[in-house]
C-alpha cells in the first residue's frame, strides 16, 4: 500500500515562495508519476504539476508556468514543489498524487494561504 504524506504548507504573503514536500512509503517510489494538484473553496481540484517517474519530463498547468517547479529525488522517495511569485490565487489545499497507469493515489493535502 502507497502511503503519500505532503509537508511544507503554510501562510505566505504575495511574491512570497513556499516548498511543498511529499514522502512516498510502501511500494517502489520510481515506478510512479508523481503530480500535485490544489483545490480552492468552492472550486474542483485541479492539476497543477506532474514529473514522469524518471524526473526527465515536466508538466504544468499554465497558470503556474514559469512560477512553479517539480522535482522529485527518487533516492529520497520524495516529490517536491518549488513555489515562486505566489498569488492570492494560489490559496488552496494542495495533494500529492502517485500515478501509475488507471491508478491514482492521493496524499491528505497541505495548506496553502497567500495573502495580499
């Protein structure tokens, strides 16, 4: 069983920068894809970054381009998300997703609150 659990959330102010970390446990860590989504209050969740489970492709969402980075360190078991230039609109809870084929394991989600 593949347990994720994120750290790093918390309370920044706008332009201010935020790490986003997620411990992956229980099973073969580089056969997964590992993404991150957020949802806001009131919104769905969306897709926000992923990285294929050698870390040599990226993938964002166009709202975060440029502002954010994923990485993952696959010795460590662990995913990483480097957030940049943060926004009011980045407020939400963000999860970690482990993806392996139909397959997606969801972390608990860590909170994410920028302000104005």
């Amino acid at each position: 069983q593949v347990q994720l659990v994120e750290s790093g959330g918390g309370s920044v102010q706008a332009g201010g920068s935020l790490r986003l970390s997620c411990a992956v446990s229980g099973r073969t860590f580089s056969d997964y894809a590992m993404g991150w989504f957020r949802q806001a209050p009131g919104k769905e969740r969306e897709f926000v970054a992923r990285i294929t489970w050698s870390g040599r492709s990226t993938y964002y969402a166009d709202s975060v381009k440029g502002r954010f980075s994923i990485s993952r360190n696959n010795a460590k078991n662990t995913v990483y998300l480097q957030m940049n230039s943060l926004k009011p609109e980045d407020t939400a809870v963000y999860y970690c997703a482990a993806e392996k084929g139909a397959v997606t394991i969801w972390g608990q989600g860590t909170q994410v609150t920028v302000s104005s």
